[in-house]
C-alpha cells in the first residue's frame, strides 16, 4: 500500500469534517473518529518530516518506543 501524502490526508480531512457534521448520530460519530485520526496522521507526518530535515533518523529503542537521533 502506497503511503499518503500530507496533501492527500488534509483532503481526505475536509471530507471527514463534512460526515462530522451531518444529522445522522451514526455517520456523525464516524465522521468525528475520521477527523481525529487523519488529524493525529497529518501531526505525526509532519513531525516525521521537520525531523528527517534536519538530518535525523527514526529509530526503535530497546522498549519499542520510537525516536529520532
């Protein structure tokens, strides 16, 4: 599976906000974990990114937490 970019999850966030804001109780609450996971996906690649910028590497520790040095 190819890996999204950043402006393919902003899109995919302005559609997602739309189901958020519908009348229906069961889309409207699928639209809001939608919107809370492609806003926590869109963070974390640009975090990713500013790091691997400035000349970093995401590593695994020992514990399996993750870490750039």
């Amino acid at each position: 599976m190819k890996r999204q970019t950043i402006e393919e999850l902003r899109r995919q966030l302005v559609f997602a906000e739309d189901r958020a804001a519908d009348s229906d109780w069961m889309v409207r609450d699928q639209g809001r974990k939608d919107v809370k996971r492609l806003k926590a996906a869109i963070a974390r690649r640009e975090r990713d990114q500013a790091y691997r910028d400035c000349g970093m590497t995401k590593v695994r520790g020992a514990l399996g937490g993750t870490y750039y040095e």
